[in-house]
C-alpha cells in the first residue's frame, strides 16, 4: 500500500520529469542557436541513448550535435503533449510515456502531422532535474497536417510549471532554487492569499511559513492553457488539484484557480511577472474513507 510520504515523494520526481520533457521540444519549436545545442545536452547523463523517428541511434554527445545540424533553418516543429505518465523504479529512476502530436512545417509551408509515442528513461533526486538516460521517438501513425499550431508557448509555461511544483512542494529547499523562475525583486507579485509577495526575502519567508503548516503537499494540474499576448509574454490559465497533509498530519485538499504571466528572456525557464492565486474549492480537512 502507498503512504502518504511515499506518494508525496513520487510527485515531486514526477513533476521534475514532467519539466524536463516539455523543456526538450523547445530547442525543436524556435531557430537553433549553438547555445540551445549545449543547453539541450545539460539534460542527459554522462551515458545515454536516444532513438530518433528515423531509427538512428544517438549515443554521444558529438553525434547528437551533428544530427539536429541537419535540419533546415526555416523548419518549424511543434509537439502537443496529450499524455504523459511518469512511474519510478527505485529512488533513482525514472520512466516516463508519453503520447505526442507532431506537427512539421517546412520553408515552402506546406504542413504534416503524425502521432508520435515517447519512451524515455531519466535517473536523479526530486532536488536536482533528473537526467535523460534514454529517449526513443516511435512514429505511430500520420495524420492531416491542418493549420500549424506553435505550441513553444505552452511547452515553455509547463516546463516552468512542473519545476515551480517540483521546488514548492518541498518548501524547506529554500529560495534558492526558485530565483531563475522569478523576475528581478520588486518586478513580480505573488498573490497566494495573502499580502503580495514581491522580492525574494518575502518568498524565502512564505516558503518557511509554508514548511511549518504543511507537512506533505502534492499537486495535479488541470485546464491548462497558454496564451502568448505579445511577443515574449505568456498568459497562463490553470486549475491545480492540492492534496497534502498539515502539521498535525491531517489530511487536506482542496482546488485552486492560477493566473501566471511570464516573461520569456531566452533562459532555461520563462521568469514569472505575476500569480494570483484564487480557491475554487477552499482547502479544507479530507474526508476519510470508511
């Protein structure tokens, strides 16, 4: 039987992989630079092995940098997640199945779709991002192309997404981990209930009031959309499911609404400019099951 500290743990392993997946289409959705390559590579182990859609084996480093060279300048790819299951096997591994709509759009515009399976192996703790150790891409059959959908948006605002749940819900880590996911101080706000949080000494002081009234905390998103308003600037829309424990190990759970905007510098993740934070249903004590 699953403990509540066992599913709390799987959770946050879960979201990191779930970060780390969305992080790799992007280097495939925007033109290529030499930087996004390198980056790109920050996400594997030392050994691993990727299948590519053509059957080709890809286990250097060296080899993967002179694969993505061939593809054109002007392509454009985009990748629409429709399933994603993440599962552990041991402290250190992870698996994670995925099923993907593909879209491709060449120079001269016209475009193609297929769907695509996901295979993909990833070995690290929930405090650090896990790294890909295998990921083989299976063709599973074509479909009409119909109007291209740029899906870099949203695949930049889940990445960002799953690596803030995958930090949050360990609050004790500190600020530390989250300052690449937040604006300059005084240029975001955090509106999570309670006075606006707007530098990072009050979200040091949030997470450690959080990590004395929660003991566990898990989080499933629902609803999600993402809306570039204008060039670099993402509007997110999403519902998260919360269930956790409090201090006195209670259970708990309980749904709220979250409006993001982010900003898109080109770094790892988009930074965020604004949360605000609005219960549809109020965290409140879970019934137990007779």
């Amino acid at each position: 039987m699953t403990n509540e500290s066992d599913l709390y743990r799987q959770s946050r392993r879960y979201h990191a992989a779930k970060a780390q997946f969305h992080r790799w289409f992007q280097l495939y959705e925007r033109p290529r630079t030499p930087e996004l390559v390198e980056r790109q590579l920050q996400m594997f182990a030392d050994r691993f092995e990727i299948v590519t859609a053509g059957g080709a084996t890809v286990r250097t480093r060296e080899g993967y940098r002179n694969g993505i060279g061939r593809y054109g300048s002007e392509d454009r790819h985009g990748h629409r997640v429709q399933r994603v299951t993440v599962e552990e096997f041991g402290f250190h591994f992870l698996s994670l199945q995925a099923d993907v709509l593909y879209q491709y759009r060449g120079a001269a515009g016209a475009v193609t779709g297929a769907h695509v399976s996901y295979e993909c192996e990833l070995t690290g703790s929930a405090d650090f991002e896990p790294l890909f150790t295998r990921l083989r891409i299976t063709p599973v059959g074509s479909t009409s192309g119909g109007e291209f959908i740029d899906t870099y948006p949203a695949n930049r605002a889940l990445a960002l997404v799953y690596r803030w749940l995958s930090l949050v819900e360990e609050p004790s880590l500190g600020v530390g981990p989250f300052s690449e996911l937040l604006a300059p101080d005084n240029e975001f706000s955090l509106r999570f209930g309670s006075a606006p949080i707007t530098d990072r000494r009050a979200v040091a002081a949030w997470l450690q009031a959080s990590s004395q009234r929660v003991a566990t905390s898990r989080h499933t998103v629902a609803a999600f959309s993402a809306t570039e308003t204008e060039p670099g600037k993402y509007m997110v829309s999403m519902d998260f499911d919360w269930h956790g424990t409090d201090a006195g190990d209670h259970p708990r759970s309980g749904r709220v609404h979250h409006e993001w905007t982010l900003v898109d510098t080109g770094e790892r993740y988009c930074r965020i400019l604004q949360a605000q934070a609005t219960p549809i249903i109020p965290i409140s004590r879970a019934r137990q099951s007779t």
